[in-house]
C-alpha cells in the first residue's frame, strides 16, 4: 500500500534531545562552508594596480631576433612546439606580496596547433617558477584580443626579474602588441 502525497507519518522516537545537535552541525557546516570558499577566493588586493613596464613595437626591440616589426605590430612565425622570449624585466626591490600580471594583445593566423602566454618568474633564494595560460589558448584565426595570465608572489618571497614569453605548438603567424606588467599589492 502506497501513503498518499504530502502524507505525515509520526515519528517513534523522541527528537527533542537531538535538536541542540542538529542545529549545532548545520551551524558548523555553514561554517566550513564559509571557509572553504575564503580559501579558494584567494587574496584581496590592498591598493592600486600600478604599470611596472609597457612594450609596445617601435618604442623596445624584443630579445628574440627572428621576432620582426611589421605594420605597427611584432609578428612571428608560430615555433612548433616551444617559448618564444619577448622581454626579460628586472623587478623593483623589495617585490613581494603582491600579484603580478602579463597582459598583451594577439592576432593569429594559425593553420594548427595553438599558442598561450608564459610568465617565468625568479625567486632569487627559491629558483624560477612559471604562469601559463593554458585556460585561455588561441588555435585558428583570431583578430586583436587582449589576454593575461597573473603570478602570486607570497608575503617574503621576493621576486626579482620576469622573463615574458609566448608558448606556441603548430604552424602559422602571430602578432602581438601592447605587452605590460602590472603590480597589484595583495593582503
């Protein structure tokens, strides 16, 4: 025999002892809860982002000499499979605590493969570490857009130069302007 919808059945036991409990894990829950998101929020900026270089073609040359000037903008055969280095930055002393962005914009013409950006970042007592955007590649054709990927220096850390760089793997021609870093200080 089936209870009709909405039925109530009694319960045989006697909740009331239990309720303190009950609403000591819901209160509990609510906050790991709370926690769980605090942690994967990550840290709060502090105070203004600040531009610590611009690059833009005409005004600096890249450190890679097959990366040439063309029409206002740098172009580049896409490399099969590895990094293209654009600039190398020496940071301020004292850079640390903070979020430092690579940010430029592409253009590309890719016939396969595709291409992100890269960040190496040197910790002089630790060694480098890097920031990849793999969440945002470009495959195919594409005209002007902007794209960045950030790199979190922790509170002691210390960084002292940036290598920025283009990852790509495939055929085809990328261009590329408007490159800067950005410093943004984290609490």
């Amino acid at each position: 025999m089936r209870a009709a919808t909405g039925a109530q059945f009694p319960c045989p036991f006697d909740l009331a002892p239990f309720n303190r409990y009950l609403s000591m894990d819901i209160e509990i829950g609510a906050t790991m809860l709370e926690s769980i998101k605090a942690w994967f929020q990550g840290p709060t900026p502090t105070g203004p982002t600040e531009t610590l270089a611009e690059f833009n073609p005409g005004t600096a040359q890249p450190i890679n000499g097959y990366i040439e000037l063309k029409d206002g903008s740098w172009k580049l055969a896409l490399p099969k499979d590895g990094s293209v280095s654009f600039f190398q930055l020496p940071l301020p002393e004292g850079t640390d605590n903070c979020r430092l962005t690579y940010r430029m914009r592409i253009k590309t013409e890719l016939e396969s493969g595709d291409c992100y950006l890269e960040m190496w970042c040197r910790l002089p007592d630790e060694g480098k570490f890097f920031s990849k955007g793999l969440h945002d590649k470009l495959t195919g054709k594409n005209n002007w857009s902007e794209h960045e990927i950030p790199f979190l220096v922790k509170k002691g850390q210390f960084a002292d130069q940036l290598e920025l760089k283009l990852y790509g793997n495939g055929e085809g021609t990328v261009w590329v302007d408007n490159i800067e870093v950005l410093k943004t200080p984290l609490g």
